[in-house]
C-alpha cells in the first residue's frame, strides 16, 4: 500500500511540472485562460513558478500600453496599483469566466477602466524604428 501511495504521489508531481512546463517554452501570454487556470495559485505568491511568469508578463504588457498610452495622449495607468496579489487573482477569476479566452483580455479589460494620470510626455519621443 505504501509503494502504491508513494507512486501515486510520484505521480501527480510529475503531471504538475509536466503541466507548467509548456508555459515556460510557448509564453505564458499566449496560453489560453482555459490552460492557467488550474496553475494560478494567488495564495502562494511569487514563490510559485507559474505566478511569478505570470505577474512579470503582466507588469511587460501594462507597461508597454503605458507607452502607447502616453504617445496618444499623454496619459498612463499607475501601475503601483498592480500588486502580485491582485494582477494574480483579478487573471484567475477573468480566466474562470472566460476560459476561452486569453490574458491580455483581462489586462485590456483593466487597462480601458483603470483611472489614468496625466503626464508630461512628448509625444514622438519613443524612437524603435531607428
């Protein structure tokens, strides 16, 4: 009985970094909400890998609306706001109502209501095509 609980055991820790490893190797943006949702843990943090991907690509991709936000109009999201707790459980309950859906949904979803400041931004300052 005990070699049989020790394999089962074995078992679903493999199946886990089985299952996160796609992740690593496809980019955890791209994965659909249906696919992270079994993954998402909010509880422990940054110390999980998958939260930790996670969080750092949400951070990328407000951060990159801020640029074209401000190159628009001269506004931006105060991303102080966006804590590991929050950004991991506003994604986790977004992908349980909208499994079919990505991510980048939830932050774009965020990004059109979240109150924006003013900045002083000239725009044509950002030069990635020289």
């Amino acid at each position: 009985m005990r070699v049989l609980l020790s394999f089962l055991a074995v078992s679903l820790l493999t199946c886990t970094s089985a299952t996160s490893e796609p992740l690593l190797s496809q980019g955890i943006g791209a994965s659909s909400c249906a696919r992270l949702i079994a993954d998402i843990k909010p509880a422990e943090g940054l110390n999980d890998q998958v939260n930790l991907m996670l969080y750092a690509w949400a951070q990328g991709y407000v951060s990159a609306a801020n640029m074209a936000l401000l190159e628009y109009d001269g506004k931006h999201v105060d991303m102080s706001e966006l804590t590991d707790t929050r950004v991991l459980s506003m994604l986790l309950d977004y992908c349980k109502a909208n499994p079919d859906k990505r991510p980048a949904n939830a932050l774009d979803a965020f990004i059109k209501t979240a109150k924006k400041g003013k900045a002083d931004w000239k725009t044509g300052t950002v030069e990635w095509d020289e």
